[in-house]
C-alpha cells in the first residue's frame, strides 16, 4: 500500500508532541527542581526515576487497552484523545509549585503532576507507536513514514529545545518564566497530538488486521488476542501476561529494543545534561539554545540521507553505522573537560547527524518486527509491542536523567533555590562532562551488541507480506 502524503502528514504531525515531551522534561526538569525550587540532586533524579518506572507499570496495561479498542472498535483513536486533551493539563500543573513552598512540598506536587502527565503522553504514545504496522505492509512505505516522523521529531526537538529556555527567560521571575514556558509548550503538545490522533482509518472489526496473514493465524495465537469484556484486574494481567510473551516469542523485538533502550539512556544522559553543561562549563546558560541547535539542525538534513543509505544496505546495516558514527562523537566530547569552547558545536553536530539515525533507523525497524510476528504467529499483539517499546523507551530516557542526577550527587554538586548564587566544586563539573560524553559512548557501544545479533533482513519481512492490496489514494 502506498500511503497517502496527507497520512504521512498527519502521522508525523504527532511527533511534534512526542518530540516536545520527550525533550523538555529531561532537559529542564532536574535543572528546575535543583536550581529553582532547591531540591536536592538525588532527589530531583528519584522524581523523574519514578514516574518513568510507573510508565513501565502503565503501559503494558494501555498497549493492551489499544489493542482491545481496535478489536473492538475498529480504531486506536479513543486513547490518544483522551491523551492530547489531558497532556496539557499536567504538564503547566508539573511547573506551576507555588514559590513559597519548601523544597520538599515542591518536590511532591512536582512528583504528583509529573506522573499525571506522563500517564496522559502513554494513552498517545503507545497507540501512536502501533500504527506504522497497520497503515502499510510496505517494507519501503514504512520507512518513508517512519523517516517523516523523525524529520518533523528532530525539528520538534530542536524548537522546544532551544525555544522553551529561550521563552522561560522572558519574564525576569524564575517561576513565572518556567510557568509561562510550560503553558505555550502544553498548548502546542495538546493540538499536535489531536491531530495525528485522526491519522487512523477506521477499519471493519471483522476484517484482518492491515499486515495479517490471509491464512489462519498460527496456532495459539488466540491467547493473546485482547481480553474483551473482561473484568479489570483480568484484563490488566492479560496486558502483562501479552508483554511477556512478546518477549519471550519474538527475538528480533528483544534485540531491537534491548539496542533502543541503552540509546536512549545515552541520549537520556546527554539531554539531562546539556543545561548543566551551558552553565558550568561553558558559562553560559543561553548556551543550551546552540547547543540544541547544533544536534538537532544536522538532523532534520540527515533524517531522510539515512533512510537513503537504509534503502541501499538494509536498514540495520545503516543503524550500525550511525551508531558507530554517535559513538566517536560523544568520545570526543571529554575534551570539554580542560578546553571548554565553541569547538563543542561542531563536533556536537556530528553526533547529530548520527542522532537523526538513532531514531529514525529503529523506529522503522519495530514495525517490521511486528508484521513478521503477526505473519508467522498471527496478529492482535501491535498494541504489546507498542506498549512495551514505549515503557523502555520512556524508561531508557528517564533513567538518563537519573544517571545525571546520580553523578551530580556523587560528584558534590551544590543545589540552589531561585535568586541564589553558588559556586560548584571542580569535582562536579567534571562529573558533568563525563555524563555528557563518555557515559553516553559507552552505552552507545554496548548497544553494538545486540544490534549486530538482529536477524531480520528486507527479505524476511518481503516474504511475510501478505498479497497486495489496493494503493491509498487519500
């Protein structure tokens, strides 16, 4: 199926939202906590640790509840609406604490909104990620879409990036600023979401999912259908129980997402960083404005020159590539340590060339692992896989942010509460340039592993599509 350039569109609308919620948070949050309400570093990184983990709770439970919506219904819409009209909500609450509060009160109204919102992003994101896999069962289509979304990503990345710090130093009060800052970025999350929402064609239930088998499914594929009408704890441990065996059964899912999970811990780290690093070393905090553009610039060229080099070697071949090329680039960050200077930029900018293939390589790569599973096992597990990729990614970048927030507890970094002036230890700084450089190669390099161990290549998942079906014209 050829996709229509308007489902393009609308799909990779979406990712305005994903890419500005992914960004923010893990750039701006500990920064806010530890250096506006005064929370302290370890602190501030358990707070984020914790909504990340109730994300791993959560998800599961949402891919489950998609994929009965679309068994159902016939379409994942439900839970995305509800999750653009709700995002908004909790994100200005995660940045409106009241600037008398203590440190501690802060930290728990911080805590409370924070997992409000981020229950909210899952009822996008999970069905969101399901998608590719049923609008298309084109190895080529989907690559297309996929290399779409990461484009508009890696300029969402780069606009909220660079622009939230830039909007939150508009008002001259610390917390107005972060006020101000999260109201435009919420209003702006809420209606992206709301239109990808509508990407989805509804489809008739009785109708084989898009990339199903014509011929039955395989055996035993009816215990992971959705559990419908089904009481709620039963249908939470069905969630739970499909996670598990998407897992066990698919090998190509545990290596992709094993490889996307330390990735995003590294990026997760660099992100965490980046504010510190344009404070403390560069001495600059408008600093973080370049360095964001800097990453993300080279991505949005570089999106659509990776999916060229996937269309030529294979798309896991040129996710190595990319990954070999992050690697090298983060090593060279270190030198920050005894020359910090705008050579950082150039060099940063390498590395987001390679980020453009980070995301946009793997992200192609999940809906092939899900129409082959569904081709030799047969369908109804979209909305586990979903819920399981969201849950480790969501989980690899929060834990990025923890990792930083561990390294500036252990390394004595000094927390301050707006207004105040500090003066932070050598030790700290250095700490800071080695999460933002050599922790994030490592765990790059480690992911070279299990990415060279991924068996799928474009003709298995050619042979597993089913007959052709009629071209898309909308």
């Amino acid at each position: 199926m050829t996709l229509g350039r308007g489902t393009v569109a609308r799909y990779a609308t979406g990712s305005v939202g994903t890419g500005g919620f992914g960004t923010l948070p893990g750039l701006v949050l500990v920064y806010y906590l530890t250096d506006t309400l005064g929370v302290a570093a370890l602190a501030a990184g358990l707070i984020v640790t914790l909504a990340k983990v109730w994300d791993v709770v959560i998800d599961p439970v949402i891919g489950t509840a998609s994929d009965t919506d679309r068994a159902r219904r016939g379409t994942r819409r439900r839970l995305m609406v509800v999750g653009g009209v709700a995002l908004p909500v909790f994100f200005l609450l995660t940045f409106a604490v009241p600037a008398s509060w203590s440190p501690g009160a802060g930290a728990a109204w911080v805590l409370l909104a924070f997992l409000a919102a981020a229950t909210a992003f899952s009822l996008f994101q999970v069905p969101y990620i399901a998608l590719p896999a049923e609008l298309t069962d084109d190895y080529g289509q989907r690559t297309r879409l996929l290399t779409a979304r990461v484009v508009v990503l890696t300029v969402s990345i780069l606009a909220f990036g660079g622009g939230a710090p830039a909007l939150r130093s508009v008002v001259p009060d610390e917390h107005d600023g972060y006020l101000l800052m999260a109201a435009v970025a919420g209003l702006v999350l809420g209606a992206s979401l709301l239109v990808a929402a509508g990407v989805e064609r509804r489809r008739d239930v009785t109708a084989a999912p898009a990339g199903a088998p014509a011929s039955r499914p395989a055996a035993g594929a009816e215990g992971v259908r959705p559990v419908v009408g089904a009481p709620w704890h039963r249908r939470v441990g069905a969630s739970y129980r499909h996670g598990v065996e998407a897992l066990r059964a698919s090998r190509p899912f545990r290596l992709l997402l094993a490889t996307f999970v330390l990735q995003a811990l590294a990026t997760g780290t660099m992100l965490a960083g980046a504010q510190y690093v344009a404070r403390w070393v560069l001495h600059d905090e408008a600093a973080v404005t370049f360095l964001f553009a800097a990453l993300v610039a080279p991505a949005v060229v570089f999106a659509p020159v990776w999916g060229a080099v996937a269309h030529r070697v294979g798309k896991e071949r040129a996710f190595l590539v990319a990954s070999v090329v992050f690697t090298v680039a983060a090593v060279c960050l270190v030198g920050l340590a005894w020359a910090p200077g705008a050579w950082v930029y150039a060099v940063v900018a390498v590395a987001g060339a390679a980020y453009a293939g980070l995301q946009s390589l793997p992200m192609a790569m999940l809906p092939d692992v899900v129409s082959h599973d569904a081709a030799t096992r047969g369908p109804g597990r979209a909305g586990a896989f979903s819920g399981l990729w969201t849950a480790g990614e969501t989980t690899g970048f929060g834990l990025g942010t923890t990792v930083m927030s561990v390294t500036l507890a252990a390394t004595g970094y000094v927390s301050s509460r707006a207004g105040q002036d500090v003066a932070q230890p050598e030790s700290a700084v250095l700490g800071i340039v080695l999460a933002f450089s050599v922790l994030p190669a490592v765990l790059v390099a480690l992911s070279l592993l299990t990415l060279r161990r991924y068996p799928l290549r474009k003709a298995d998942i050619d042979a597993a599509r089913p007959a052709a079906l009629p071209e898309e014209t909308a």
